[in-house]
C-alpha cells in the first residue's frame, strides 16, 4: 500500500504540469498511465510476496480492467468536486493576465 501512495503522489505531481483542463481525455490519459504504473508495482510486488514470477503477472493481468474502471470513475468524482482545484484555476488565469500584460 505504501508503495502505491507513493507512486500515486509522484503521478499526481506530474499530471499537474499539463494543460490538459477537465477532459474526459485527460482522464482517460492519466487512467492509462496510473494503471501502467500501478500494475507494475502490483506484479513486481506479488512476485516478491509469492516468489513466482508467474503468479506476479497473472495477478497484475487480473487487477488491470477493474482498477481501469474504478480509477476513472474516482478521477472523474475528484474532479467534479473541485477539491484544490480553484486556486490552480485562478493561478492559470492570473499568469495568463500577467503574459498578457507583459506582451503590450
């Protein structure tokens, strides 16, 4: 578990980078790329746990679908309530104000 919160974390910073606004693709986007990660956090786990390499993959190969769906589901959740998002949004605009006016 701890593994995940950290590699969700670094994900979430990097995702802050981009312009990509509230998209279902930008969802979608980082849905695929938190899977990928997660994923192979998961197989690389339960092979340590089992000591089978096999039993990594087929267990990481099971989880894949289901979290794709419900990590959308909760992006898109997160999203809609706005949580830290506001002061993003009013940052954006204010540097948008300022290149504007630096532009002239």
């Amino acid at each position: 578990m701890l593994t995940k919160m950290v590699l969700y974390y670094a994900h979430e910073r990097v995702w802050l980078r981009f312009e990509l606004g509230n998209s279902k693709t930008r969802h979608l986007i980082k849905t695929i790329t938190w899977r990928f990660i997660g994923t192979i956090d998961t197989i690389i786990l339960s092979w340590i746990i089992s000591g089978n390499p096999m039993t990594g993959l087929k267990i990481g190969a099971a989880e894949v679908f289901t979290k794709m769906i419900l990590y959308y589901l909760h992006e898109r959740a997160w999203y809609k309530i706005n949580y830290g998002l506001d002061n993003r949004h009013k940052l954006k605009k204010w540097k948008k104000i300022l290149q504007r006016t630096n532009l002239k």
